[in-house]
C-alpha cells in the first residue's frame, strides 16, 4: 500500500471516535514520513501519526470513501451501495 502514496497525498480514512466506538467517520488525513521511522510513510490525523498499512482503509477520494461508507454503514442498505 505504502508505494501507492507520497508524503503530501490527502487521503480519507474511516475514523472511531474513541469515546463512542459505534460512530465512524470519513475523515481526511495526511500521507507524511514518518518522524520516527526512516524510509516509512505515515498516516497524520488528529495530531497523532498511525501506519499507513494494508489494514487501514484508505480512499484516494472523497467520493470513494462515501461510497464505502455507505457499503458498510448505510441505514438498511444490505450490503449494497444504493
């Protein structure tokens, strides 16, 4: 995943509010280098910096991550992107 972004890339990530973990949000965060490890990349959110690996889901969109969202979130979809 990593090789598909550079530091700079605006990307959209779902996000749990820590304080209520049945709300997700798309949220926007920043591709950076990481500040502790040389050579990686980063995800930069809420001031706090989280790996950027194949076990977050990242949109290179906006619209994609609503569309996702909906997938997964939507109000009685059924598995389907209305």
């Amino acid at each position: 995943m990593e090789q598909m972004y550079q530091a700079g890339d605006v990307v959209y990530v779902f996000y749990r509010n820590p304080h209520t973990q049945d709300v997700a949000n798309i949220q926007a965060a920043a591709v950076v280098n990481h500040p502790e490890k040389p050579n990686e990349l980063a995800l930069f959110l809420y001031e706090t910096y989280y790996p950027l690996s194949d076990e977050v889901a990242v949109y290179s969109s906006e619209e994609e991550a609503n569309q996702a969202y909906e997938y997964y979130y939507g109000e009685g979809t059924e598995g389907t992107i209305e």
